[in-house]
C-alpha cells in the first residue's frame, strides 16, 4: 500500500499544479483534494472533496480516506476563489489551520504535515537585518494582514508539533512567488502600468519559480532521502536578489516615486478600486525589502532550486508581457542617465579641485 496524501486548497492553480504532480508518484497510492469550491482546472485523477477547512468535518475527511500525509497549501494573502476578500482569507488562513491540526491531531494515521507558509513572518523594518535566517526573530509582531496570519499559523503548527511528537511537521517560507501563472497582490502590483515606489529607497527582493515550489513541496511531502531531514522550518528562495529599480526596468514600466504618506494612500485607492492589494505590509516590503538566507533549504532539507530569482522573475515577465516601454530602450536610457550623472559629478569635482589649485597658489604668491 503506498501513502495516502491529502492537499489543502486545491481550488487554486498552485495547489492544482501540486495534485496533478503527487498523483503520478508511484510511491503515493491515492489523493484527496479539498477546498470549499470545485476547482476550476482538472486534478488529474486524484478525488475531489468539497469541504471547508474552517468547518469540524476534516476528522471525517481523514478518517474516511485513511491520510497519513497532509499538504496544507491553503494559506495565501490572495482572496479565497469562492470570494469574500480579506476577510474569508483570514478565515481560510488561521481558522481553517487551527481546524485541520485538530482533526490531523486525532487522526493516528498521520505521520507527515507539510505546511506553506512565507518570509513575510519576517516582516519589513528599516533596522531589519542583511538576511534573515529560520532563527531570526522579527523585529516587531505583525500588527495585521497576512503577515499576522502566518505568525498565528505557525504558532499553532509548532503547538501541533509538540503535541504530535511523532508526526513529522515540515513548514517552508516561501518568498514571493513568481512565473507565468502567479496570482498574488505583489504579481498585481508589477502589472500595474506605472509603478508607485517609495521615494529614496530601492528595496532587494528575492522570488521563487513555481516550478521550484512544486519540487521542494514534493520532497518535503516524500519520505525523507539518506542524509536529509524533511522536517523542520525552512527558507525556500532562489538564489540571488533583484532591486525593485532592476524589476521595474526588466518589465519596461516607469516608476511614480511618492512619499510615504502619498504611497500609503495610493495603495487604499488602489485596494478600493480593486484593481491591485497593496497593502501596508507590501508598502513595508517595497520600501526596506526583505531577503532570506537558504542554507538550511540545500544542507538540511537537500534541495537545490532550478531557477534563480532573476529567472523566476524573467518567467513572470515574459507571461505578462512588455509594459509601457521597450525594457531594453529603458535599461538604455536609465544607463545613460546615470552616466550623464556621473559625468556631471566628475566635471563638478574637476572644478573644485582646480579652483582650490587656484586658491592655494594665491595664498602661496600672497605670502611670498
């Protein structure tokens, strides 16, 4: 008899992606789906059940099919796809959580969780270290969003773990998510037209392909290979980090520096007319940034990303496709204004030291 996985909502294309993936494991021997809706795009065999994690019913849920691996990828700062904004996804984060590890803590089939969660429980802050590791603790608790919900998450997973000593318990953070099929506030802020940005800061940012996602959740879901350790916290990132200056010249969208104060409230238009989430903690990221360390992704948890983070980003970039300018035209003109820049600087200081040769020899003669 192989395992039995099941995979939390599925009604979004990540999760979906997921499913189609663990069903042709020949080591798995069935998969459930659950979500509140009916997903949109085929699972590739694997059984459907429409549940909401928020309700009692997942102990019959496992009970029923005999889980012994669950895949909890129903924590998103995007809106439910049954609907119901922030509100219905705070819901889904933090009450659905708290009801699927009281039904994965009575099931004594269960042996393996595997958790997504994210870098924003790191948080965003001017005083914030270079790279954050699994130990860093964030400067401040999350006063809301979903970076708050993520905190309680994995709050109540490390509960569950201690209650549970003998399920292993598995949560990645991941960091921004990008590629052709992202959906997230920070893929809806990067297809703006213009990009508003904080004036006087160039935030790093760092991403993961999805691909990437799949095949850390597929190792962390699997029984763990010799010389690995599939459980534990892990940082899941690609290598390298990207400015949001470099981001928006790849794209080929101009950026609308604004003071804090002036993006804050183009954030709250923004969010009233529904065309992108920006939401304070996004402003936080966009302007002091945030970037992990992913030592413990490769020495602990065994696994090496396909994609860097430039190439995650070039994944986005190409599915979405060019913006107002050309991005080579504007990598150009960027270029050569900062060398006119340069120039500029230079025949200014060229100045200031001739005029102070100047001065000296006066001084020099005056003396004499």
């Amino acid at each position: 008899m192989g395992r039995v996985v099941l995979v939390t909502g599925v009604a979004r294309q990540l999760a979906g992606r997921f499913v189609r993936r663990v069903v042709r494991d020949p080591d798995v021997d069935r998969v459930v789906g659950v979500d509140a809706v009916p997903p949109e795009h085929p699972l590739g065999g694997a059984e459907f059940v429409r549940a909401d994690i928020r309700q009692p019913v997942m102990g019959r849920v496992l009970a029923e099919h005999g889980v012994d691996t669950v895949v909890h990828m129903d924590v998103s700062a995007a809106a439910p796809p049954g609907g119901g904004g922030r509100a219905a996804a705070k819901e889904t984060n933090v009450i659905g959580t708290m009801q699927l590890l009281g039904a994965c803590q009575r099931s004594p089939a269960v042996r393996r969780l595997v958790v997504r969660s994210s870098t924003v429980v790191y948080g965003s802050a001017p005083r914030d270290p270079a790279v954050f590791t699994e130990a860093t603790p964030p400067k401040s608790l999350p006063g809301g969003g979903f970076a708050k919900d993520v905190a309680e998450v994995e709050g109540y997973v490390r509960g569950f773990a201690r209650r549970r000593p003998d399920v292993a318990v598995c949560v990645l953070r991941f960091a921004s998510i990008l590629g052709p099929g992202a959906d997230s506030p920070l893929s809806q802020y990067l297809s703006l037209p213009v990009l508003p940005t904080v004036l006087g800061y160039d935030p790093r940012l760092q991403f993961v392909h999805e691909d990437d996602v799949l095949d850390v959740l597929a190792i962390a879901a699997a029984e763990p290979r010799r010389g690995t350790l599939n459980s534990g916290t892990f940082n899941i990132a690609g290598d390298g980090v990207l400015t949001l200056s470099q981001c928006a010249r790849r794209l080929g969208r101009p950026t609308l520096p604004l003071l804090p104060p002036a993006v804050t409230w183009a954030g709250t238009a923004l969010r009233t007319l529904g065309v992108s989430d920006v939401s304070p903690e996004q402003i936080r990221l966009l302007t002091h940034g945030r970037v992990v360390s992913t030592v413990q992704m490769r020495e602990t948890l065994g696994f090496e990303p396909a994609h860097t983070t430039a190439e995650a980003f070039a994944a986005f970039v190409r599915r979405r496709g060019p913006g107002l300018l050309p991005p080579a035209a504007l990598a150009a003109a960027v270029d050569r204004v900062a060398a006119g820049l340069g120039d500029g600087v230079a025949a200014h200081l060229g100045r200031m030291v001739a005029t102070d040769e100047r001065r000296s020899a006066a001084g020099t003669r005056s003396a004499g």
